[in-house]
C-alpha cells in the first residue's frame, strides 16, 4: 500500500509554547504526536542529544527526515554515514548556493545524487530560494539535465520570486518539477510574503492554487511509487522573521497561531491526498 508521512518541522516548533514559556523537547513531541502527525523533520541530533532523540522518536514511533546544506559531495558523504546509523527516512538537501549555476550546478547536483544512490538513502533536493534552486527557469534546466533529480516541493519560494507565478509558462514550469515529487512542504506564499496566515479553514485565496500544486505532484508521484514507498508531507511554518510579525522593544511578536496553523495544513493534507488517492492509506504506519 502507498502512504503518506505527515511530518511537522523541527525547526517550525521554535517558540512554540503555552504563552508564557516555549514547550520543553519532551512537551513538543507530546503535542506532535497527539496533534495525529506521524513523524518529524528536522537536522540529525548531535551527538550528545542523539540518544535522546532516539529514545523520543522510537516511544512515539515518529519517522525522521533531515535537512543538509552541502555545497560539495565531501559535505554529505560523513552525513549519508550518521543519517544511516541513525536510522533516518531520507536527506533532504537546499543545495548552496544561488551563485552555483549551469554546468557547474549540474555537476554537484549529478554528484550529491550519486553519492546518495550509492549509500542507497533517499535523497531530494529543495526547491529553495537562496540555493542552487534559486529560480524557477533555472531548475527546471537542472530537472530536464538530470533524470534521477528527485525534489522536495516548495513553491511558496517561487511565487514570492515571481509575485505569484501566474503565467501559462510559469504553470508549465511548475509541472514539470512536480513530476519529480519525492516531498511536499506546506506553506502558502501571496507574491509579498513567504508565509501567510490562511485562516482556521484555510480560506485564503493564494489556498487553492498550491492544494492544486500539491494534489498533482502527489498525482504523479502515485504514478511512479513502488508498493511499500512513502510520501513525506511536511508541515513547516518557519517561526520569526518567516512568519508574519510586528515589533514592540525590537522583539518580534506573531500576528497568527503558527501551532494552530499547522493542524489546519495537516488537515488540508490529508484531504488532499484522499482526493487524489482515496484507495490507500493517508497516514505512514
């Protein structure tokens, strides 16, 4: 059976708490698993908190997802050899940086993708301003240049680029990276902001277009998936200056519910995946 994995962002719980302290680790965790997510996002412990990760992740049979940074191979090869011992699902690199581009970006991407396949660990790339995946026209280059190119998915990135990526070429664009769909992450950009606060039911207008984007990727990812393999679909409302905020003594306070945020883009997601997939299961197991 294909699943999905909805995961919650490490680095989206920073700040979160009960408003007059941020959750302990242990509460995190708590509210994670009983909020019905079934895994985590987040970078590979180091190593004097990594029993502690491991105990929490097996008590509350999270899986785990990592975010890399490398700007060479020699960058994920000792990473690939943790993340492995450590037992986690898959990499998901934002390759640095935005300077590396064309024949030069092809090859340390054709590199980070073979040093994966080689450790045999699942390995995608983030489609992320401020990286090698800097712009739309530019990555899609990459997709079209590299056929075992698989991407975490992204877009609020390229329509705060592209102030909304309306234009018949941009949807062309984007469909062709979606059918390279390894991951999701969700968040919803307007063009002005990378990360807006789309009400308790999700009813913001810039909404419907990325459910549209998420519901073909999952699409085309059915297509090509192997009975056993697993989508990762990952909640991850980054805390300040991601989102929303106004300044009192140079503190930053946020305007919106970044937790409750959270629980109303899991719900989407699993709608989501029952209208394109009602047959299989909507959470890993």
């Amino acid at each position: 059976m294909l699943k999905i994995d909805i995961q919650q962002s490490w680095w989206a719980m920073i700040g979160l708490g009960n408003g007059t302290r941020e959750w302990t680790m242990e509460e995190k965790f708590e509210k994670i698993a009983e909020a019905g997510f079934t895994g985590i996002m987040g970078s590979l412990p180091d190593d004097h908190e990594a029993e502690k990760w491991r105990r929490l992740l097996d008590e509350y049979q999270f899986s785990f997802g990592i975010h890399s940074f490398p700007s060479k191979k020699e960058d994920l090869q000792p990473l690939i050899k943790k993340a492995k011992e450590f037992g986690v699902q898959y990499i998901n690199s934002q390759v640095m940086d935005d300077f590396t581009i064309g024949d030069d970006a092809i090859q340390l991407l054709k590199d980070l993708v073979a040093e994966a396949k080689k450790e045999n660990i699942l390995y995608f790339v983030e489609t992320h301003r401020g990286r090698i995946t800097q712009d739309l026209i530019r990555t899609v280059h990459y997709v079209n240049e590299i056929p075992d190119l698989r991407l975490t998915i992204d877009f609020s990135h390229y329509v705060l680029a592209g102030e909304g990526c309306y234009s018949e070429k941009a949807e062309e664009c984007l469909d062709i990276l979606l059918k390279r769909t390894s991951s999701i992450h969700a968040r919803v950009s307007n063009g002005q902001q990378i990360q807006v606060d789309i009400g308790p039911e999700g009813k913001h207008p810039m909404t419907d277009r990325f459910v549209g984007w998420w519901e073909k990727g999952m699409s085309y990812w059915l297509k090509e998936a192997k009975p056993g393999d697993v989508l990762p679909l990952v909640c991850e409302l980054g805390p300040p200056d991601y989102s929303i905020t106004h300044y009192s003594n140079l503190t930053p306070k946020e305007i919106s519910d970044r937790w409750e945020q959270a629980l109303v883009f899991k719900r989407i997601l699993e709608e989501a995946w029952n209208r394109v997939s009602p047959k299989n299961s909507f959470v890993s197991g």
